[in-house]
C-alpha cells in the first residue's frame, strides 16, 4: 500500500505544479493585455508594469532543468495568444512563430534563472537587464521580428513615450519592465512555499532594496518631465495636405476582375478626395494597391487584359493635377541561380508625376528593404531546401530585397516610404531621416488578417517612428489603421477601418529638422543591455566556480 508520505508527497508536487501552470498562463494573458487585443484595441498599458511577475515568480519556483520546459512554453504560448491573427495570414506563420518564440524563450528563461540563482540579492536587476537585452536581440537578422517589444504598449500615453527620441524603444521598455523584477524580487523569499506567504518578505526587501526603487522612480519622474517639457508645436509650420487613400480592398481575392474592380475604387475614392480637397499635393495608394505589374506588363505584353488595365491606370495618373505614391510590384528580367533570364520581384513604391514620368512610366521608385522573414524572403534554401521546399508547396510569393533607402521628394516635403511591418523597426526609419527624409509615409496592407488588434499592434510600433526621429509620420493602409502622427507621437487623425474611404491630412513641412540623440546613437542603448546582460552573467558564472 501507498504510504501516507508518499501521498503527501504527490500531493505537494501537484498543488506546486497547479501554481507553477496558473502562473504561467497569468504570464501569457497579463503579456497579451499589455498590447492591442480583442478586449480593447489601445490594449491596457498599465498592465505592462506587473506583466512579468508571474513569469519571474515562475522561475523563482522552478529548477534550472524544467526551465527549458517551462520557457519554451511561455514563448509558444504568448506568440500564439498575442498574435492570434497571423493564423490567416500564411498556412505556416502560426507554426513558424510558435516554433521560433519557443525556441527564444527556452534560452532565455534558463537564463533568467541562472541570473536568479547566481545573484541572490540582485538577480532580479539582472533579470530586468537580460529581458530589456533580449527584445533588442529579438528584431535583429533574418528573423527579427517586433511584435511583442513591451515598451510598444505606451504607445497611447504621448508624455511616457517621449524619451523614445532619446533611447528610441528601449528606454520604455528599461521604464515599463523594471517594476516587474523589483516585485518579484520582493516576493521571491517564499515564492516555494504557500501563495499565502509570498508576502511576507516583502517589507525586509523594500528596506534593503529601497534605492533601485528610488532611482527607478527618479527616472519615470525624468520620463514625466520630459514627456511634458520636449514636445514641440508645429503649428505655426507650413503645411502640405495629403490624400491618404483607403479601398478596404480583400487581399485574398485574385484574378483580373478583382483588379479592376479595386482599381476603380482607388479612383473613385481619390477623386473624391481632390474634389472635396482641390490644394491637395499628393495622393497616396497603400502597399501594392493596384495589381497588376505596371512596368512589367507596359514593357512585356504578356497578357493584354493586365496590359488594358495598366494603361487605364497610366492614363489616369497622367491626367490628375498631383503626384500619385502607390504600391506595386516593381519586375525585372535578371539572372536567376541557374544562369538563365527570369523575372524578380520586389514590393516596391512608385511616385509618378503627371507628364513627366508616366508615359511611358519610369516611376522613381523604393524598393522595400526589410522583407518579412519566411513569408516574404527565405535566404537559406542551398542550407534547409526542406524548408524552402515547404513553403513553396503552401503558395509563398517570394520577393527580392530592396538595398537603397530612397528620400523622395515632392509636393514640397522631403520623405521615405517604410513599407508595411518596415515601420516596425527603428533603424530603418532613422536611416531613411539620416539620409535627408523629413517626413515617413508608410504603405501598408494589413487587410488579410481582418483583425483590428493586428492593426492597431502594428499602428502602436509606428508611432514611435515618429517620436524617435521628431518628424511627421503618415500610414496609406487598405484597411487600418490609416492617420497622421505628429512629431511627437500624437495621431492627429484616423480614417475608420474596414470601411472604403480617404482621409486628408495637413503634414508640416520640416526643413532642417533637429537630429534627436536617438538619431545620433540608435539602439545603443538595448546593444549595451545586451553587453551588459552578458558580462554580469560571465562574472556571475566565473565567481561561482572559483568558490566551488
């Protein structure tokens, strides 16, 4: 028979695995409220101050082997929460996002753990310094991807994300993560035992951990007096009225009838707008707006329908009164891997100005950079041609990448043209300002989600785009989120989402813009929470061997 220790035994051992389970889903809900979500589309910044106490409360209870386990499962899930949407996007994105965030957070929760377990006292400063480190390391390379960056969920709160023109990103995200880890800290004394003692050290560590508090609060009340102090008024600058161009058209509905029909709701709704507007200076069409290839099929005549529609198209660009920026997907003959001629495609912006490059079009043009990884661009098939193989069989339209941050320059402002989830990473927008831009007008279709959180998500990153370089920033969207940010962060205008419509906007025209430090030095800030991150851990880890 079972002895009654034993059944003690188990007992424990489930009632510690029940709390370990409940903690990790507070975990995985608290990280999805933070941002943009089915409960409420501006998300519940607040939240993001406590959002990873349960996780480090979690990893205080668990040993350093299931860590892997447990992280894995914190990463899977919150990917598969927070970005539900991408289940429509692509048959795979839900698999390869679930895939690459249990693979992150099963390095980086043992890594957290390590920092608790060689840091007693402080593991918790550590803690907040390797999470800080990991979003920055999260959007680099092939794969980076920035959905989910904690600081983003600020981004309704103007005087808090100020400091973004100072330490971009990561300085909200250093603000919003560290009460997480003093909480925790505060709790973790009896973090094994019954949740009804959790507290009970929290008086002894607020003594002895008194001045990391006092000093965070000393920098949010620097972040509060900045937010309120350096935003600037642009009202006495002078302005250029943009027509941004919505046709709510659906991206999941091919062939050339469709193309005409979203042809023809484009100009409508921009004659519209030039009608009700007439000092109007440019027209902007979001991301591969009108299908299909212009250039391609003027040169090529493959097919006459596609060829009929490009010229309705050029026709009508050449006989409005403004300049048109639309998205389109920019052809070339080139050299393929196998040596022989074949087309490459690039998600591309065109500008076309009436009678002078339009017939025959030769548009200036911004070919996008930063291509979203595996659904849009796949480097690695002589490596994994499995992967390769895999996402050709389930219909991926690969594109090439794009190399030159084009500054255009038309209707009186200077301006780049970030192309979708482009506008989600600081570096390329203050590239594009580094090289002239004064101003960002990102093309962007998010309509095949059908999805308000994932445009409002999107909507969230950009803002800070404008903060970070203090410059105007417009977003043309087939569906939504489609306004006007001011330099410092605050949306001066929204058209409504899902609806066919245009939305006229008044951008101040900046001539010599101020550089803000984080044009000066970028992401230093998250490199040297990495670097950080990674030397604390050495010296915690050389330290502990030599006391063996």
């Amino acid at each position: 028979m079972e002895s009654i220790a034993t059944k003690q035994s188990r007992k424990q051992l489930f009632r510690g695995f029940l709390v370990n389970f409940i903690l990790l889903i507070a975990a995985v809900l608290f990280f999805a409220l933070a941002q943009p979500n089915l409960l409420s589309v501006k998300g519940f910044p607040l939240v993001a101050y406590i959002a990873f106490v349960p996780l480090f409360l979690l990893i205080r209870r668990i040993s350093f082997k299931t860590s892997f386990i447990w992280g894995a499962l914190y990463g899977a899930l919150c990917y598969c929460v927070f970005t539900y949407w991408l289940a429509v996007f692509h048959p795979l994105a839900m698999y390869i996002i679930a895939a690459l965030y249990f693979l992150w957070l099963m390095a980086v929760i043992p890594l957290l753990k390590l920092a608790d377990s060689l840091f007693p006292r402080r593991g918790y400063i550590l803690q907040w310094a390797i999470w800080v480190g990991y979003e920055y390391l999260k959007i680099q390379g092939f794969n980076g991807y920035s959905y989910g960056v904690i600081g983003y969920s600020q981004w309704s709160w103007p005087v808090i994300i100020q400091i973004a023109s100072i330490f971009g990103v990561w300085g909200v995200s250093a603000l919003v993560t560290f009460p997480s880890a003093w909480i925790a800290g505060a709790l973790k004394e009896n973090a094994k035992g019954p949740v009804r003692t959790w507290a009970l050290g929290v008086p002894k560590f607020a003594r002895e951990h008194k001045v990391s508090a006092v000093l965070w609060l000393a920098f949010f009340a620097f972040t509060l007096v900045y937010g309120v102090l350096s935003p600037i008024d642009y009202g006495n600058h002078k302005k250029v009225k943009l027509a941004l161009i919505q046709p709510n058209s659906d991206p999941w509905i091919g062939g050339l009838k469709a193309y005409q029909r979203d042809y023809e709701t484009l100009v409508r709704l921009s004659d519209e707008a030039l009608a009700a507007h007439p000092d109007i200076g440019l027209v902007v069409w979001p991301e591969t707006a009108f299908i299909p290839r212009i250039e391609w099929h003027h040169r090529y005549r493959e097919d006459r329908a596609s060829f009929e529609l490009v010229t309705r198209l050029l026709e009508y660009l050449d006989s409005v009164p403004v300049p048109f920026l639309l998205g389109n997907d920019d052809a070339v003959l080139a050299p393929t891997e196998d040596g022989s001629l074949g087309r490459q495609d690039y998600n591309s912006v065109f500008l076309f100005r009436p009678g002078i490059n339009v017939s025959p079009p030769e548009p200036e043009r911004y070919r996008k950079m930063h291509l979203v990884p595996f659904t849009e661009h796949f480097p690695y098939r002589k490596s994994f041609p499995w992967v390769y193989d895999i996402l050709i069989e389930n219909d991926t339209h690969f594109w090439e990448k794009g190399s030159n941050p084009k500054v255009f320059d038309a209707a009186g402002l200077r301006f780049s043209t970030p192309i979708c989830f482009e506008d989600t990473f600081g570096y390329i927008s203050r590239r594009f300002v580094k090289e002239g831009a004064r101003s960002i007008i990102n093309l962007t279709n998010d309509a095949w989600a059908s999805s308000g959180p994932s445009q409002w998500q999107h909507m969230s990153m950009a803002v800070f785009r404008a903060v970070e370089n203090r410059v105007p920033l417009v977003r043309a969207t087939a569906s939504g989120q489609t306004c006007m940010v001011d330099p410092n962060g605050v949306i001066q205008n929204m058209a409504e989402a899902f609806t066919e419509t245009w939305l006229v906007c008044e951008v101040p025209v900046l001539e010599d813009a101020k550089r803000t430090p984080y044009i000066l030095w970028g992401d230093l800030l998250g490199i040297l929470f990495v670097i950080g991150s990674f030397m604390a851990l050495i010296y915690g880890i050389l330290t502990r061997l030599r006391n063996m």
